[in-house]
C-alpha cells in the first residue's frame, strides 16, 4: 500500500504553535522532507524528536520530488515541512505536493501557523475578502508597477517583506495607492519582539523612520483594499433612492428621480417590464 504525504505546519516563532497533531505525524513518518534540514534539526531536538531528513527546496525540488513519490508509492509516509509555518505559502512543495497528487498518493494537510493569516485575524482590516500576494519584487520598478497594478483591488491585499526592503517597500506602497490608505504593519509575529502597528502607510513610514528597531525582523504588511469605484456607490445610493421612492410614485418618475440623486444610470435603477441589473 502507498504511503501517505502529510504537509505540516511548523512556528512562524513560537514553539508552542507546533500542535500535538503535528508532533505526532513527525514522530511518526518515515522521511521528513525539509526546506534546510539543519533548521528542521534544531527543531526537532527541541521536541526531542529525531528523524532521518532530506532537503527539497527551491533549487532540487523537482529531482527530489521524483525521489520521494518513489518512496510514497513503496509505502513510506512522508512528512513536508518549511523552515516556518505552512509549507508552499512563499515556500517550497507545490511541485512535490502536485507529483504526489498526480501519482495517486494521498496528500493531508497539518494546519497551523501562518504569517499571513495570523497577521490578518489581528489586524482589524476587512478579512472577507483578500489577496495574498507574497513577497514583492526586489527591484524598485518592478515593485512599483506590481503595487500600481493593485491601486483600485477592492479587496484587502497581504504582503511580505523582509528588514532590508520593508521601508522601500512602505514608501512605494504609499506613492501608488495614496499616503492615506489604512495599512497594518505586523513585525515579529509570537516573538518576543511582536508589534502591530496601524495607521495610514505615511503614519507607518514615519514610526519606522523614528525607531530603527521597527524596522528589524519579519514583516506582514496589509493594506486596506480600494474604496468600491464611484459608480459603484452611485449605483447602490441609486438602488436604494429608487426602493424608497417607488412607494410613492410610478416606478419609472421614481427611477428618474433616484437617477438625479444618485448619478447612477437610470436604466440600471429600473428597466420596464424587467428589474435592473
Ligand atoms: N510559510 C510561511 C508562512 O506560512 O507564513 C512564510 C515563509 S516566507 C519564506 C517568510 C516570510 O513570512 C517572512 O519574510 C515574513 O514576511 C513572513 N513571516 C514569517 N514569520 C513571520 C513572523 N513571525 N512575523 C511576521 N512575519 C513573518
């Protein structure tokens, strides 16, 4: 019988967010496949654990993944780690994770830290919606054409970023989407040096600016999504004029009416013999 892949989470700092579950599977798998294997070691030598290990990062992930499908099909079990939190999030495995699926093998996900969503469940920034979008590119044109590509995306955008770029990083973030867009910078997340600041990205440019030490360690920049396009808002104001109108007059005078009110089209408030859009 094939063995099983498990991808499993480890801290994104604090060692306690490694759960019973996790300790359990890399207690129990034949092979762990780690990002840096000496990292992964250190890990496991706090939970007294021991294993054999094999690398698979960026530069041998397909050969490797070759190698460890052979061993999942002869019906070894396989644990994936990254050096932090949840593997394939910026990190290594999707290729090993997608042999594994195309071989049959059966692939269980160990939840647990992520930077992203750890940041984003205390931000305190709409988390209906977002976009992951991961590390922005090194150099500064192509990270300012990647942020102005992301100037009116509604939804809230999740970054990362490093200590060496996070001001570059801030200041190009506030020159495409406004000095005055809400953002939430979280640094160090379950360390002992954790901070969430909030405020506009020109506010964050300046704390980071005035205490050197905020600009140390790992960061999750998020960034409040586009105020909705005026015609969007005309639209639902429009809607809402013509609800409340149309109880006391015919549909299309009170159509009319909300249109002028509103800006919005008349015909997208109200269409004869049918609703609107
Ligand atoms: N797989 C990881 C995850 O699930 O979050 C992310 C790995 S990615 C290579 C590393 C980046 O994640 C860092 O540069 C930083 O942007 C973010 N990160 C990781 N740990 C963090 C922490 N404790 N606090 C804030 N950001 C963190």
């Amino acid at each position: 019988m094939a063995g099983r892949l498990h991808v499993v989470a480890t801290p994104i700092g604090n060692l306690g967010d490694l759960s019973p579950r996790a300790q359990e599977t890399l207690r129990s798998v034949d092979v762990i496949a780690a990002e840096d294997t000496r990292h992964t070691q250190q890990l496991l030598a706090a939970f007294g654990m021991r294993a054999t290990l094999v690398s698979l990062h960026d530069h041998n992930e397909a050969a490797q993944s070759a190698q460890l499908v052979g061993r999942l099909l002869a019906g070894e079990d396989v644990a994936l780690v990254s050096d932090a939190g949840t593997p394939l999030i910026s990190d290594p495995g999707f290729r090993l994770v997608r042999a594994a699926r195309e071989a049959g093998i059966q692939v269980t996900p160990v939840p647990g830290a992520c930077a992203a969503i750890a940041a984003l469940s205390a931000a305190g920034i709409a988390s209906d919606r977002f976009v992951f979008e991961g590390f922005l590119p090194n150099k500064s044109a192509a990270r300012r054409e990647r942020l102005q590509a992301l100037a009116s995306e509604p939804r809230t955008l999740i970054f990362y970023e490093s200590s060496h770029r996070i001001a570059d990083a801030l200041s190009d973030a506030a020159g495409a989407f406004g000095p005055e867009r809400h953002a939430v910078l979280a640094r160090e997340l379950t360390k002992r040096f954790e901070t969430i600041l909030d405020g506009s990205l020109t506010s964050l440019i300046d704390r980071l600016a005035s205490d050197a030490d905020q600009q140390r360690g790992e960061f999750v920049l998020i960034v409040e999504g586009a105020p909705e396009a005026d015609g969007d808002v005309a639209l639902v104001l429009g809607r809402r004029a013509f609800a409340l109108l149309r109880e006391h007059m015919p549909p299309s005078q009170a159509a009319r009416l909300a249109a002028e009110i509103s800006g919005a089209p008349r015909k997208r408030l109200y269409v004869v013999g049918g609703d609107a859009d």
